[in-house]
C-alpha cells in the first residue's frame, strides 16, 4: 500500500478551509489512490471552529483519509508535511490601508516560513492562496531559505480556470474544451488574462480562440474585466468570497504539480521568475507552466505582442511595489 502523505491547510476553519479538506480527503487533490493525513492550522480565536471540522473529517468516514490533526500550534501543524496550503491570513477589512493589511500577513507569513522550514519535510511543496497571495509567497521563500525556491507558488489557477469559464459560456462549448489560456502576474485586479495563445478543440479540429471570437474588443476589455473583477462579482453576489472555486482550483494547482498537466496543455502558477518572458528575476509572478515528475517549468518562446507586454509589465510594476512594501513592513 501507498503511505499516506500529509497535507498542511492553514487558515483550515475559515470558509475555504471548510470546502478544501473534504476534496483532500476525497482524492481531488493528490488522486483517488493517495492515502492522506490532513494537518489543520487556525489560530486560537478559531479553535473551537476548527475543533468542529475535525469532528466533521472523522463522520464523513473517508476511505483515503489516515489521520486529521487539528491545532493552534504552528510547529505541530507544519511537522513532516508533504504539501503546505497556505490559506490563512489576515483579511482586508473596511477602512484598513493596504500596508496595515501587509504588514499583519507579512509578519504572519515570516513566522509560518520559519516553521515550515524548520518541521516540514525537506521537499515539502507550498501553494500560498492567502491575499496578497504572491507577496505572501515571496515573504515564505526569503523566510525559508532550505525550501528550493522551485517549491513555493501562489494560487492563479482560480483566475485561469475563471478565464476558461468565461470563453467556454462565450462560445458555448464545454470547458474541458477550451485550454491554454494564461493568467500573467498578480493575483489581483492587475492580472492579465491572456487569450492569444488558446485553443479550442471543436469537431473540425483544434481552433484558436482568436479566430472563434472573431471580437477583439470583447477580448481587449469585457473579457479580460470580467475575470480581473471576477472575486469582486463573487462577493458582490455572496456576501462572502469565493470558496468552492478557490478550493477546487487549489486542488487542480498541486494536482497538477505533483501528478503533470495533460498533453499539450499548460496552466498558470505563480512561480519565482527566473527573468523568462523579461519580468524582474525572484518576484513570485504568475506564468504559463507544465508539470512533469512533481517540476514545473515555464512555457518558453511564446509571442508577446505590444498590448499583451504593456500588461505584462504593468502587474511586474504592481508586484514590485508590493515587494517594497512588504519590505517597509518588516522593519
Ligand atoms: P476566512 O476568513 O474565512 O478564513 C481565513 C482563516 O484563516 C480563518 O479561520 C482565520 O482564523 C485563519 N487565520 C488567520 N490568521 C492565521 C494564522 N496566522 N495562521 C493560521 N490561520 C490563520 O477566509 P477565506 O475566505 O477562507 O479566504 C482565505 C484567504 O484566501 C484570504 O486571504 C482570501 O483573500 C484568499 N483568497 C485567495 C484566492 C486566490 O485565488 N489566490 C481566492 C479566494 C480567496
């Protein structure tokens, strides 16, 4: 029998914690033959409500589930932890500036790099989803200088996975029909959703998505909006922020990661960039990627026309701004 890996979540009773450990301990995440044992970290405030979770992870009686540890403590949650899903943080509230917000998740994410670094297994992989997801997972890889770089990503697979949602319902094919689409830089408003290079496979053969919507302004503007202010919408109409998708898409990321993307199909991560595509070298920056044997590697060669570089560098700008933000923080 396969030995079970354990899966860190963080942040595991707030709302996507409550929708992500249930997909791990189905399988989503690491296969329907990968046995797991869930580690859940909150903090104390939430520990009753983790407490809760867990007694919900043992009645649902799940067959690839070995083992649940719940706690408020970051060492315990952190030991001997395969992958790391980085949820929790400090959330954005009413009439907060954005350096008081980074500074509470850059203190948070300095203390959990330390402890990740000092319990977790030595190639533990880490997807950070809490906001500023790629900031955060910058903080994470100065803080934890053993984790190889290569490990340590954010969560852009929502906005990717958004992206193809919006272009299956536009031209009214069935998603798993659409693919390659890329989500370029940050994990906010400044993303770039880029359709250039995507395809879609139809009874007469692959076509690109530029050629069946024959509509560049809804390309240049609507589309590339409605996925930028997609989390927005998704508030807007909940009361609360996306859960089912982001836990969904935090499954497809490591997914993806560990088991490799299909054939001639890539996804975004946000991954340290090494200068591809000419973005400033060690910024966590989302890019095309495909998987093999549990490394991603950037798609190379792609063409970039002058619109999609002015994107490309306006979400580095953002990104380094955030760097140096991040940065005043710490001191
Ligand atoms: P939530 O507020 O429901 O849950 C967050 C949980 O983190 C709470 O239980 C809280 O107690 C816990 N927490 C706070 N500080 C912690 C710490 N130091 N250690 C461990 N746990 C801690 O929030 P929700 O809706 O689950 O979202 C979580 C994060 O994910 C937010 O930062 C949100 O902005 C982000 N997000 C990112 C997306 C992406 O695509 N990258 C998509 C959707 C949300």
């Amino acid at each position: 029998a396969t030995d079970p890996l354990r899966v860190l979540v963080t942040g595991a009773a707030g709302q996507i914690g409550y929708a992500l450990v249930p997909m791990i301990a189905r399988g989503a995440m690491l296969g329907p033959d990968q046995p797991v044992i869930i580690h859940m970290l909150d903090i104390d405030p939430a520990a009753e409500a983790l407490k809760g979770v867990r007694m919900e992870l043992i009645d649902a009686a799940f067959p690839l589930l070995k083992g649940v540890v719940a706690t408020t403590d970051a060492a315990e949650a952190c030991t001997g932890v395969n992958i790391a899903v980085m949820v929790g943080g400090f959330p954005r509230k009413e009439g907060m500036e954005r350096k008081d917000v980074m500074s509470k998740n850059v203190s948070i994410y300095k203390a959990q790099a330390s402890a990740l670094e000092k319990h977790a297994a030595a190639d533990c992989k880490v997807l950070v989803v809490a906001n500023p997801a790629n900031t955060n997972a910058l903080i994470l890889k100065e803080f934890a200088p053993s984790i190889p770089e290569k490990n340590i990503t954010c969560l852009t697979r929502l906005d990717h996975n958004r992206a193809l949602g919006q272009i299956s319902e536009r031209l009214n094919v069935h998603v798993g029909d659409v693919k390659n689409v890329i989500i370029w830089g940050n994990h906010s408003s400044t993303q770039y959703p880029d359709v250039n290079h995507a395809t879609v496979t139809t009874s007469s053969g692959k076509k690109p998505v530029r050629e069946l919507i024959n509509d560049d302004n809804w390309l240049k503007t609507e589309f590339i909006t409605t996925v930028q202010q997609r989390g927005a919408a998704i508030i807007k109409a909940r009361k609360l922020s996306s859960a089912l998708s982001a836990a969904s898409s935090a499954c497809d990321h490591i997914r993806d990661w560990v088991l490799g993307t299909p054939k001639e199909r890539w996804v975004s991560m946000g991954v340290y960039s090494d200068g591809s595509y000419g973005i400033q070298p060690g910024l966590i920056y989302s890019f095309p990627v495909t998987c093999e044997k549990g490394e991603w590697s950037i798609v190379q060669g792609l063409k970039i026309d002058e619109f999609s570089r002015a994107k490309l560098d306006a979400t580095a700008q953002e990104l380094m701004e955030e760097k140096q933000l991040a940065y005043l923080c710490l001191n």
